[in-house]
C-alpha cells in the first residue's frame, strides 16, 4: 500500500517516535564596517550595538514603500528608543533628523556583490546551505525520515503586516533557546541548545505535530516549527480537509433548505444564524471570530460585520435587493462587493439594522461558537471555512467543464485553466497589488509581440513568393519549398497565438492571488485528474514544492476524479 494507506495509530496519537535536532538560530548581529556612518542632524554619530542593529533593520527598508507610511515611521521610532542608551535618546528625538542613507548604501551594494560572485563561490555558499539543511531539516518520525517545513527562527526585523496593518514597523525580537519550547520522544536524543543556552521547557506531547515553538511579541501569537507539507503527516491531515468538504456535497441541499426556512423564524438568533450562513455559502465570506479590542487590526468577517460595513439599494444598476459590502477582512485586505440577495435576506437585513448604530453588531445575537455548533449538529466535522473550501473546489471543477476546448493546444488549455482559477481567486477574495514590475514585463512581452507579429508577416510572404514560383516551374524542388515556408509560417504562428494568450492571462492576473487557492482551497485531485484527462504536463500547473505538497493526490487520482 502507498505510504498515505498505511496503519494509523489510535485517536488523538499522532506519532510514536520524533526525533530531531531543534530549530536553526539566525547567526548573531555584524557590526558595519567603521566606514559606513548613520548621521544624526547632518553629524555623524556611533551607536551603540543594539542600536545600530535596529537602525540597519530599517535601512534596508528605505526604498520600500512601508518606510514612507507615518504608522510605520512612528512605531519604528517608538520600539528603536527603547533599545537605545539613556545618552543616545537624548541625541536621537527626531526621525526626520536620522540619515540611514550611507547603511543603506552598503546593504545594497553588499546585496549586488552577492549576486556578482563567480560561480565557484556561488557553490560554496550553496554547500553550506545544504549541509545546514542536511543537519536541522530533517527529523525521524515513526521511523521515516521526513523533511522539516520551516527549520530556521525568523530573522529579529522590523513588523510589515499586511494591508494597513496598526502595528507596521514594530521590532521583531530575535528568538533565544530561552524562548523555544521543545517537543519529541521521550527516548530520543533529546536536541541540545546553543552553547551556553538552555530550553524554555522539553515536552513529550504525541497529540500535536509540532517539532518546537515560541511565542513572538508583537502579535503574541505562537510560532511553531512544523513538518514540511510533503511528509505524510501532512499529506494525511491536507486529504481529509478535502474529504470533509466532499461529504459536505451530499448534505449542502438540505442545509441551503434549512436556513430558507429559519429566514421566517420566530427567534431573531435562528434568522441571523441563517441570512450569516448564506453570506458564508454565498460569498464564501470567513467566519469571523470575536477579538481582543486593540489587540489587532480592525478586521472583520461575517459573524462580527457591523452596521456600517453594509449598505442596502432596494434597486441598483438595474438589479433588486442589492447588499454593497466595503470592509477590511483578514489581514487587512479590503473586502468590496456588491450582490443582488433573495428578497427575504434583504427584508431581514433590514431588521436587523434597526434602530441601530453604525458601530452596532449587524448580528448581534450571533458568535462562531453558536454558529459553528450548529454547523457541527448539521454534519460531522462541518466548520464555516468548510464551506470555503468546498465552494472553491466545485467552482474550479465546473469552470473547468465549461471552459476547456478540447481542441485547444496545451498554452490554450492553461489559460482555460487559470481563468477557472481566477473564478476561485475572486469568489474567495485573494487580491494582490498590481506588482512593481508588471508595466515593465508587460511592455517587454509586447515588444516580443510585435517583433513576432512582423516575422509573421515576412513569412507570409514568403510563401506567397514560393507559391508563385512553383506556379511558374511546377518542378519538385519548388513545391517541397512551399512546404518548407508553409511549415515556418505555421510555426512562427503558433509562437504568436501563445504570446497572446500570455499576454491576456497577464493582463487579467494583475490584481488577483492565484497560489492561495491553489495551495489551500482546491482540491489537488481536481487538478491532477483534468492534466490527465487533456495531457497536460502537471509541472505546467504545480511548481516542485507544489508537487511535493501534493503527492498524495498525484498518487491516487485518475482522470475520472470527481470532486
């Protein structure tokens, strides 16, 4: 049997035997050469270790756009204070004062130098990656050695967040083995801590997967060091998050019948678990669970949206009963839709905006715990981003129905295939910025473009003239000539079609994140049974990492999958 397919231990357990070498530490802070100056107030001016160390975190940062926004600056400023000595925060009270410009200087130049390296070196510093990667990657689980996901502790820098995020540019603390607790097997060589360190705590816990973790200080969420998504364990928990999305097929006609009806319900907690759970099934909105006030950015998701967050048009570009959301959701990324909804959610909207303020709960007797508990009573192991992935995978499979040509070569079909992609993206919300380099790449790709299109043309006639000469001579030589133009110009046509199919999936691609999705939303099998069916090279779709994460599904699917 495939290793997916082998015995698995009783409940709760998830391994026997764990054995590794403990995370990676980043190496210690290098002072700057002695000629490379930070200047305060035109003056240059020594910092002190600690110091300097902050103030390089944001020169490298000094061409990002992150160093221009004012939270930025002002929380940098307010966690670079605290590291500096009582005499340096006498000197140092401006920002605007501080010149970062020659360390950034160095970083840059030191960065180009790296690149320049000839390849020699280039190979050593490859072989002492690898051998790291050999020594910590690496872990003995049950007896199988498996790959180690992310073995190294993250870098001390400076906080980017995403979207506008209220903590931007907070310090980053670098982890100590202080920080880090262990976890492995009882009789394992337990991992020893850097020399003259020891471990916040070794545990012996079988019920979790993870190999250490620590708590990082400005989310002060957990960090764990976990398997890579290759190992079994992995490949075991990712299928049976799509196996509960399939089972949700079978039962997802009874529950969109359930919540019709608790739209007339007599209990105002019943009606607004069920207009939630239509945004959910819908929408593909997230959950949205309740925070700590200040604690983080003010996002939100459909249990918590508030009064302000939705406005509602009887009548709208030519559309009835029209919910406009505008929010931001997780990781501060805007959520803006306006959807056409069922005459009774619009009603009960309505309802429950009443009399209330803007700041006011739109749900305001409703929480994930309750909505959640309910979701569990409807079927086993059914939590709100179950629906998520479900509506992501049966939308990439029926997009994929309706949009591949079976006729189409394969550049044509993988456009058929990312726009089926980019259906998900949207549904689900996956939006990037428009990337620094798009108008350039873009224009190179249309310089191609034209030079091809041109290359055509004298191709064309080409054939015109060999076509009149063979008209002329009617001997062999010219006629096999026709078909050797004839060839070239189908050639450099097929080079033209697949620029601008390229071009298009650019242009539509600019401003949506496909990997989201790709990696956590859609089932793999979806994926591997369509190559296989049209005779698409999988590695035309997922990158190696990709195909590592996914070996179970390219193991186990035939072309006839069905989601």
């Amino acid at each position: 049997c495939s290793r997916w397919e082998e015995e698995k231990n009783e409940d709760g357990v998830k391994w026997m035997q764990l054995e590794h070498r403990g995370p990676y530490f980043v190496p210690p802070y290098e002072p700057l050469p002695k000629d490379v100056h930070f200047y305060y107030d035109g003056k240059p001016l020594k910092l002190s270790l600690a110091t300097e160390e902050v103030a390089t975190f944001y020169a490298k940062m000094l061409d990002h756009e992150y160093t221009t926004k004012e939270i930025f600056q002002n929380n940098f400023f307010h966690d670079w204070r605290k590291e500096m000595t009582s005499e340096e925060q006498e000197i140092i009270k401006d920002l605007d004062k501080c010149d970062f410009g020659e360390i950034h200087k160095y970083f840059v130049d030191k960065n180009e130098a790296r690149k320049a390296l000839p390849k020699e070196e280039k190979q050593k510093l490859k072989e002492e990656a690898d051998k790291i990667q050999e020594e910590y990657g690496y872990c003995i689980l049950d007896g199988h050695r498996e790959k180690i996901g992310n073995f190294k502790t993250e870098p001390p820098g400076l906080f980017r967040g995403r979207g506008e995020h209220p903590k931007m540019g907070m310090l980053k603390k670098r982890i100590m083995p202080e920080d880090v607790i262990i976890n492995c097997s009882k009789d394992s060589k337990i991992p020893k801590p850097p020399e003259g360190h020891k471990w916040k705590e070794v545990r012996f816990d079988n019920t979790v997967t993870w190999l250490a973790s620590w708590t990082e200080n400005i989310q002060n969420t957990l960090k764990y060091i976990m398997l890579n998504p290759s190992s079994k364990l992995k490949g075991e928990k990712d299928w049976q998050k799509y196996e509960v999305a399939r089972r949700l097929k079978d039962v997802v006609h009874t529950i969109r019948a359930q919540y019709r009806k608790d739209w007339k319900s007599k209990e105002i907690k019943k009606r607004q678990r069920a207009v939630a759970l239509y945004f959910i099934d819908k929408l593909a909105l997230r959950a949205g669970n309740e925070k700590e006030e200040g604690e983080t950015a003010d996002t939100v998701g459909c249990c918590s949206l508030r009064v302000e967050h939705i406005q509602l048009h009887p009548q709208l570009d030519g559309q009835e009963h029209v919910v406009e959301f505008d929010f931001l959701g997780k990781d501060s990324i805007r959520y803006y839709n306006k959807v056409s909804v069922e005459k009774p959610v619009f009603k009960n909207l309505q309802l429950f905006m009443k009399n209330k303020d803007p700041t006011d709960d739109l749900f305001d007797h409703l929480n994930t715990t309750f909505l959640n508990k309910h979701l569990q009573h409807l079927m086993d192991g059914l939590t709100a981003k179950v629906f998520r992935t479900y509506n992501a995978s049966i939308t990439l499979q029926e997009q994929l129905k309706a949009l591949t040509n079976p006729e189409d070569n394969i550049a044509g079909k993988l456009l058929s295939y990312n726009r089926a992609n980019r259906a998900v993206a949207i549904l689900c919300n996956h939006q990037r910025s428009i990337p620094k380099t798009f108008a350039k790449s873009m224009q190179v790709l249309q310089e191609k473009i034209d030079a091809k299109k041109k290359q055509v043309e004298e191709a064309q006639e080409e054939v015109k003239k060999a076509e009149d000469e063979f008209k002329d001579t009617k001997d062999a030589k010219a006629e096999a000539n026709v078909e050797k133009k004839k060839k070239l110009l189908k050639r450099l046509e097929e080079q033209l079609a697949k620029m601008n199919i390229q071009a298009t999936d650019k242009e539509e691609n600019k401003q949506i994140a496909l990997g989201t999705s790709k990696l956590n939303y859609l089932d793999p099998r979806i994926t591997v049974a369509w190559c296989k069916k049209f005779g698409i090279p999988i590695e035309r779709i997922y990158n190696k990492t990709q195909r590592e994460k996914f070996a179970w599904a390219i193991d186990m699917t035939g072309e006839d999958f069905e989601f």
